[in-house]
C-alpha cells in the first residue's frame, strides 16, 4: 500500500520459453481501486492464479498496456491526417527565458532588450531574470553576440486569447524555429495542435492563430501548422507565397470536390480595391468592424459625453463603391465556388469539422494519440461547412465583433483590480449577497438551466454582468480562458482595453458553442 492518490502499477513477468520467434507477449491487467481496507482485504483473499485477469489486445501501431474502443477505425482512417496534409509543420517557439523575453508591454520589453545588450547588467538584473547558462542552453554567449534592434519586435499568441510581445532574435532565444514561423511575419493563418492530448479528456486542443505561437500554447508542447509558405520570386515562379499543402492529398481533395484550390492573392481582404491598395489593417478579415475610425480613438479622447459613441464607427459600413459593390462581390464569389476553392477556404473546412461535438466524441480514441484525422470532403456540404468554419475562426481571432455585438456588461465603476475571480449564478444572486463573494464560489448546485447566464465578480464589488455558464465554463485544450485569463491578471488592474477583450472573450466562447451545435447538423461523414 502507498500514501499516496497517484496510481501505482505493479507489474510481474513470467517466462514461459513457450513464445514463437517474433511473437509478442501476452498481456493480463487488473484494476484495484477502493479503500485501504478494501484493498487490504482483497489481496488476503486473492492469488496471482484466482483474480479475474482481462486480457489485454496488442494492437498495433500504437501497442496501448489498455483497452481501447477502436470501433470506427476503418471510417476514421479515410481521412486525411493533418501533419501529411501540411508540409512544414513546427513546435511553438521556446525562448528558454520566458520573463526576460516576453511581456506584455512593449515598451517595457524594449528597454529591457535595449539594457540587456548594450549595458553591464547588474546582480540584481540577472537574478531576477535568470540570466545564466544551463546544460543545453548558452545564453551568457549568445548575449554577447547579440545587438539590439527594435525590429525584432514581434507580436506573440502566448495563449488562446492571449497575445503579448516577443523580442524574437534567432541568436538570443533557445528555440526559435524561424525556418517555419518566419512565415508569420506575412499575412497568414495556422493551426495550433498537440500531437496527443495531456490535461484533457476530450479532443480540445484546437485553436488559429496568425502571429507566432508558443511551445507552450496549450499548456504542454504545442505545434503549428501555416497555412502560407513565402518564398523569394523567380524566374520559373513568381509567386510569392505558396499553400503549406501535399500536392497529392490537395489533388484528391480537388477531385472529390470537383473544383481547383486556387489563391487569392487578395486574400482576406473582402473589401479589397484599387483605392485601399497597400493600406496595411484593410479587409474584413484583418480589420474587424469595432477598429474602424480607430485611428483617431484614444483614451486621451474619450471623454463621459463621448461614452457610447464609438458603437456608431461600427455602422459605417455601406459606403456605395462604383464597381464593388456588395451585390457584384457576393456575384462574384457565387461563380467563383462554382469551379474553385481557396486555401483558407480548406483552412475553414478543418476548422468547423474538428469543432464538431459528434466528431470529437465518435473518434475520441483516435484523437487522443496522433494528430487528428479529417474526412475528405463532400460537395453537397463542403461550402456550409466553410462558413460555419470561417464564423468560428473570426471569432476566435476577435475578428469583426463590434461593440454593439457585446452583451456582456461590466456596470460597477472601481479600482478594477482582480482579486478572485468567481462566477455566481444570476439566480443565486441577491442584494443580501452582493459583495459577499467568499459565499458565491460556495454555491455550486444550482439546477441546470439551458443558457444560464451569471456575474462574474474580479473583487468583492466589481463583475461582468450577464455572462453565460457555457463561457465560463469552455475549454480549449486544457484551459477554460474566461476564467484562466482573469486569474493570470490577479492583482493587476483591468484598463479599459482589457475589460472590452475580456468582454470579446466571452461573445467568442458563446458564439463557437452555438456554432458547434451547427456544425453537427450537417452530415459530412459516415458517422
């Protein structure tokens, strides 16, 4: 017996000289799960030879020491997988220090740079920042080699919903991957996956990004797939960029769908015209309704009198256009699906079938040990699935969500520094209660109502108003962001850049519940 709750295994191997060349072993497992006293009692009264062994199965290739439901495989493995569907695929970036070489303040993570290599650092600089070489990882060296630019600024998706800033140097940091993730500093989209699932029961560990991504995306070590190769024009090519696609897996995708995968090298920019050439946040895809006018927006500028009206630059939107109009556009892109389809397009398509809730549970065993499989698809549901697909996406990248979109409040004027995050119930809530917040983390069985909504309080006054249990409550990979991003802020202060995110988050996490439900209401696949 061990005083201790992880589980034990004990193992006995016999030698029977009985086995065939090449013949793999037999396999007998138990499970003794119960009390001290059970456990006890058990072992009295059992022998290697009376307890009821099961029989495990050696199925290759994955050999498990368990029973696996693989019923489905033959359906399952129709599919194409996604790490031969992608050509280059990559670990997130490890910096090997992450204090030293991210923040969530450029500024701050400038003038850290900046002091690191032009000045002598001092024992308390390296101290706190770990400045020192481990087994395989030189840095005292490479800082030495280093110097500062200000270029190497980049924008890092550290979590789901989550972006903050990188001093990305290949010479500096331990693991930079730039032979993949230089592809980001173009326009680009990617898929963040794990290989296998950790800290999760179910398939959850998918999510888009169109910044660099860390190892660590998910909590464990996470991989990225771009959906955009760039490579230097020539003579015999001169695109610029090139889809991350198997030519053979992309050919068989175009004959069951009877269209040609084609690039738009106006990709993303529904509003694309020669007028807006080069203006660098143009397009839908890139600009989202709640940006427009934003150029002149500050806090500087936003005054009591002026609070509500920023809601108004989101319905500017039907500037007439002499030959782009939206009919002509939604003409055009009506004839275009006729006989093409894009990259992003395929991107989508993914994107909604591994958020389908009836996928996830019927390949829930395939899921859990290899990166996922996906059907080949259909052309009868190909297109519906594009846009469910794509709805997910420019959530998930708080894409064209406009503040009148938001439903989540946050009413209650304060010092607006996270304490405990805790979400209560609205029909838990009382006036008796407010402020009681120590009381509201008790309440835990309150009946199950279809789209419950509640409070969720950041201190003992101050809380989002109206927010669904189903955000709070959401997964992706192992973290719940409404709630991990509120812990992650404990005793800061919440500006008013991050209150309207948090408010985004939780319109996103809606949404995509919806959405999966769609999803699984059309038929694309024998499941």
């Amino acid at each position: 017996m061990f005083d201790i709750m992880q589980g034990v295994s004990i193992n006995l191997f016999v030698k029977t000289n009985q086995k065939k060349k090449g013949e793999l072993g037999k396999l007998y497992q138990y499970d003794l799960q119960g009390k001290r006293s059970f456990k006890y009692d058990f072992l009295k009264e059992k022998t290697v030879k009376n307890i009821e062994w099961n029989n495990l199965q050696n199925v290759e290739p994955n050999l498990f020491f368990a029973n696996k439901d693989f019923e489905g495989a033959e359906s399952y493995d129709k599919g194409f997988k996604i790490d031969e569907l992608f050509l280059k695929f990559i670990s997130g970036i490890q910096t090997g220090r992450d204090k030293l070489f991210i923040d969530d303040n450029k500024d701050i993570l400038l003038k850290r740079m900046k002091f690191l290599l032009e000045q002598d650092v001092d024992s308390k600089f390296i101290n706190e920042f770990n400045i020192k070489d481990s087994s395989s990882y030189n840095l005292i060296d490479r800082i030495k080699s280093a110097n500062f630019n200000e270029d190497k600024l980049r924008i890092i998706e550290y979590k789901p919903f989550e972006k903050k800033f990188i001093y990305y140097d290949e010479k500096l940091l331990k693991r930079s991957f730039s032979s993949v993730l230089a592809n980001y500093f173009k326009d680009n989209y990617g898929l963040s996956l794990m290989r296998t699932q950790v800290n999760t029961v179910n398939f959850q560990t998918i999510f888009l990004n169109k910044s660099l991504t860390d190892i660590n995306f998910y909590g464990f070590q996470s991989y990225n797939f771009p959906l955009y190769l760039y490579q230097e024009r020539t003579a015999f090519d001169e695109r610029e960029r090139i889809p991350n696609f198997n030519p053979k897996i992309l050919a068989e995708i175009e004959a069951k769908l009877g269209m040609k995968c084609v690039d738009d090298e106006n990709f993303g920019k529904e509003n694309f015209s020669k007028e807006n050439f080069g203006k660098e946040n143009f397009g839908k895809e890139n600009f989202g309704k709640e940006n427009f006018g934003k150029e002149n927006f500050s806090k500087e500028n936003f005054g009591k009198e002026n609070f509500g009206k920023v809601l108004n630059f989101a319905e500017v939107e039907n500037t007439p256009e002499v030959e782009n109009t939206p009919e002509a556009k939604n003409a055009s892109k009506a004839e275009s699906k006729k006989t093409n389809f894009s990259p992003l397009h395929l991107l989508d398509y993914i994107y909604a079938v591994l958020h389908s809730p009836k996928y996830r549970e019927t390949y829930k065993e395939f899921l859990k040990i290899d990166f996922p499989r996906v059907p080949f698809p259909q052309k009868e549901t190909f297109w519906d699935l594009v846009q469910l697909g794509s709805e997910i996406r420019k959530l998930h990248l708080l894409e064209e969500i406009s503040n009148k979109d938001l439903q989540t409040k946050y009413p209650i004027a304060g010092n607006n520094v996270v304490a405990k995050p805790t979400f209560v119930t609205t029909e838990n809530f009382s006036k008796e209660n407010f402020g009681k917040v120590s009381n509201f983390a008790e309440v835990k069985n309150a009946p199950e109502v279809e789209n419950l909504t509640g409070k969720v309080f950041i201190n003992e006054t101050q809380y989002f108003d109206n927010v669904p249990e189903t955000a709070w409550n959401f997964y992706i990979g192992g973290y719940q962001p409404a709630q991990k991003w509120l812990k992650d802020r404990k005793e800061r202060e919440l500006s008013y850049e991050d209150i309207l995110h948090y408010q985004k988050i939780i319109y996103a996490l809606t949404k995509t519940d919806e959405l999966m439900k769609k999803i699984d209401d059309i038929c694309f696949t024998e499941v």
